[in-house]
C-alpha cells in the first residue's frame, strides 16, 4: 500500500489578527453585554440590562399564532423573501405609526433584523472616517458602538431633564464647523430616552428640526419606546413634523417580543434604494418568519390591549424604582423621573467613580450600567443606568436598598479619604 501524503500540515497556527482590516480595531465590547455573565446569575438582581418583560405576554396566544401561520402560509413563512420586507408588514407598520401622527407609504418603509441593523446600514452608507454624528449626552450604547465601528467622531449635544437642549445643539453645530469637520447627522432618542428615561417635549421638537434643516443636516431618529408612556401619550414622532430630513427608526422589540428580530426604518424615497441593496448585500433577506409571525400577529390579535398591559407592567415596576430611590439612595443623588420606558438615569456626587464601584456592588449582590458606556469620550464616570422593566417590584426594591449602601460606603470612605 502506497504512503497518502497528507493535505494539511501542522505548522504554527496563524494568527489571524495579523489579517485584520484597519476597521476591526474600532469594534470594542459593549459594556451592557459584558455584564451579562454576571448579571445573569440568579442571586443577582439586575438592573443593568433593558430586557422587554414578556411576564405579560400569553404564550398561549403567541402559539396559536405561530401554529395557525404554519398550517396555514407555512410555506411562504419559510420562504426567503423580500430584501425589503413583506409587503403586508410593510402596510401594518404604517398603521403602527400613524398612532404617533406619522403618514406614511409602505413603500418607503424598510424592514431590517431589529432596529439596530437599520442603524449600521445608515452608519455604512453615510459616515466615511473622521466623519462627525451629533448625539445626546448621554446615549444608546448600542449606538455609538455602530458610530465608532465605522470610524465616525461623536460629538455629543447637552441634554436636561427635557431632553436635547436646542442651544447646545447650536453650540455643537457651531463648534463642530469651525473646526472644519463635516456633520454627516443628528442621533436622537426623543421619547423616553436610553439610557435616561426623558422624554422631548414637542416645542423642543420643532425648534430642533428647524435647526437641523436650516443647517443642512438630517435626522436619526429612534423610537423603540414611543407606545410605552405610562400616563399619557408621548407627543408626535419628529417625522411627523418633517417627512425629508427625518429618518425614522421602529421596532418591535419592546412592544412585542425582540426574539423575533423585526424592525424597520422609514426613510425619504431618495434614500430607499441604497439602504435595500446594503441591506441585501448584509442579509438578502429579513426573516419571513419573523415577518409573518409579526403580522399575523397584528392581524388577528388584540395588540394595542397588549401594549397597554406592558404600560401598566411597567409603570408598577417605574414606581418601584422612584419610591426605592427615595428610600435608601443619599440626598446628594439626583435621577431622572421616567414618565415611560425602561430607565433611570442616577447622577451621583462627582467623586463616585460608578465603573470603580461595580464590584463592590456585584458582591451585594446587584448590577447596573456604569454612565461611561454612553459616552464617546470617556465622560459620565459619576452616573450610572438603572433598569426596572425586568425585575419584579421586590426585587428592584431589594436590589436598590442594597446599592444604596453600596453608594453610601462609597461616600463615607470618600468623605474620609479627603479628610485624611
């Protein structure tokens, strides 16, 4: 028997950073999924990641929708599709937003996997490197990670408990320019905002589209939160107010499920084609299950009885929160006061290093997000997100008690340290 020669041999291994394009060095870890090895362990109580509560969902329901799609549609619900999504959907999501006074035609509506993908594909198609993305401080981490991925300089806009401040959005415009960098657009979150929980009010709204259109410079704007106000209605998307320099960003993560991946973006039809073909070139297709499992969904059930019953799931456990803080945080700590959504945003004296803290607070047994993460530059290191659309009422009132002392300790040794 003749000797085989072998096919491979077993030389060192390469090492394939050495490969790596110019861009993979600006793909960082979020510090939110870091956290998730511990924070999902069972004696913790985390409220650190914004995990949609599906307590309120009837999984029964949800079941009958999916079998009665399969039996019924399953083999176009397993089909590939349209790389712009499917066309019933496509009429439903208009219906979605026409509950925040957006008039929309399907047509200009793309269906993406989540909402984040509608923003990498608006990064790639927009931002070339040392390009400048306006954004509020603080912002959505999972934002700024896309930002910075594709190379862009964030420059962020100072906010307050309204939201977005117009003057400072002139202020970054103005500083932004005299440096002679270019401002590709503006990222915003208006409505019950990540990481902060604030909610623009519509003058507000208005004045900044007037600049941003005066100034030539369009719009992100996302609203994952929009249909979760818990005491009232949140005011009109901006892109109702301005369907050309607004390019709007849907999902239903928060309102449905976000196992199911389904988003969309509502753009100017003069964008529409680019963001198709870079969004086949990414997936080909956004999952006609998903699609169809949404819209049947949306068809048949009695869905805006459903987001209300989040509301109200949210709103008790909103008011855990408040109340907790109250109790145990010290007077010198200020938070925002949600009026919908996922968040508050706790802004403690400027000694308290919140990144520094996290393991003393881990071995009390709580997790949160430190307010770097939603900073470009390093800033927020005094600030921390809190989350309260998982956890039951007992256990964000459990879990605040025990980082309210955590933060005391901190102080006290602070106070002590200075003194010393």
């Amino acid at each position: 028997m003749s000797d085989v020669t072998p096919r491979f041999t077993t030389g060192a291994p390469q090492n394939l950073e050495e490969r790596f394009a110019g861009r993979a060095a600006h793909m960082q870890p979020s510090e939110i999924r870091s956290l998730f090895a511990v924070a999902s362990r069972p004696e913790i109580v985390s409220l650190a990641g914004g995990m949609p509560n599906l307590s309120a969902l009837p999984m029964g329901m949800m079941a009958d929708v999916v079998q009665k799609l399969i039996l019924t549609n399953g083999a176009e619900a397993l089909q590939y599709g349209s790389g712009q999504g499917h066309p019933k959907l496509r009429e439903q999501i208009c219906e979605v937003m026409a509950l925040e006074g957006i008039r929309a035609n399907p047509d200009d509506v793309l269906v993406t996997t989540g909402s984040q993908q509608a923003l990498d594909l608006i990064s790639r198609i927009f931002i070339d490197p040392g390009d400048v993305v306006l954004a509020e401080a603080p912002s959505y981490v999972g934002a700024l990670g896309t930002f910075h991925q594709y190379e862009a300089k964030v420059v962020h806009v100072e906010t307050d408990e309204l939201g977005l401040v117009p003057d400072g959005l002139r202020a970054a415009i103005k500083s932004v320019r005299a440096a002679g960098r270019k401002i590709k657009f503006l990222y915003t979150i208006p409505n019950y905002q990540n990481p902060s929980g604030v909610l623009l009010p519509a003058d507000r709204r208005t004045e900044i589209l007037t600049i941003c259109r005066t100034e030539g410079i369009f719009v992100v704007e996302d609203n994952p939160y929009g249909l979760l106000g818990f005491d009232k209605p949140s005011p009109n998307a901006m892109r109702a107010e301005d369907s050309e320099n607004v390019i709007y960003l849907g999902s239903f993560s928060k309102t449905i499920a976000p196992g199911m991946r389904v988003g969309w973006a509502l753009v100017p039809p003069s964008l529409k084609e680019k963001l198709i073909i870079a969004s086949e070139s990414s997936i080909l297709c956004p999952s006609n299950f998903s699609q169809l499992t949404i819209s049947s969904y949306l068809a048949d059930q009695p869905w805006r009885d459903q987001i209300a019953s989040f509301c109200e799931l949210y709103k008790v456990r909103r008011d855990a929160m408040l109340e907790s803080l109250d109790e145990y945080f010290p007077a010198s700590a200020k938070w925002t006061k949600p009026g919908g959504g996922f968040y508050v945003w706790v802004t403690l004296p400027p000694e308290i290093d919140t990144k520094a803290m996290m393991p003393k607070a881990i071995v009390a047994k709580v997790a949160y997000v430190p307010g770097t993460a939603f900073y470009a530059d390093g800033f927020g290191s005094w600030s921390m997100r809190l989350s309260y659309c998982y956890p039951t009422p007992e256990r964000i009132r459990e879990g605040v008690k025990a980082l309210g002392g955590v933060v005391k300790t901190e102080m006290s040794r602070r106070s002590g340290n200075q003194l010393n």
